[in-house]
C-alpha cells in the first residue's frame, strides 16, 4: 500500500515551517489510520508526504468506496 500526500504551500514558508506542517499532516493521516500505521510498521506500507509551491496541473485523488481500507462498511 502506498500513500503520497502533496500539500500546497506558501513559497514565503520558513524551512522549519514547511518541515513541521508536513510532519504534522503525516503525524495525523496515521493517527486517523490505524491500518496504514499497522502497514507502515510492518514494512507493508508507504507514506510520503511532500510540499509543492504551486499546483501546475490537476491529479488523480484517490476516493474509498465500500468496502475499502477508508470505509466503515
């Protein structure tokens, strides 16, 4: 399983903000995924999650449907 977050971010953004807003984002994606944590911690999973200044193009977002890791049913 493989996860990559790209956050837009103020180019004006200190190096230790940017670095600590990534941090956090990553910190909660796998408070709020217990299976995603469970995968990274097994060596099953990855998770990047980076910054970007500007979104030049539109992308692919990946949606849950039932069923899935990200659904309650």
């Amino acid at each position: 399983m493989a996860v990559n977050v790209e956050a837009v971010l103020s180019s004006g953004l200190a190096d230790r903000g940017r670095s600590d807003i990534l941090e956090n984002v990553r910190r909660e994606i796998l408070r709020r995924n217990i299976l995603l944590k469970v995968a990274l911690r097994d060596g099953d999973g990855l998770l990047e999650v980076s910054a970007f200044e500007d979104i030049e193009e539109g992308d692919l977002i990946a949606q849950a449907h039932s069923g899935g890791i990200w659904s309650a049913a």
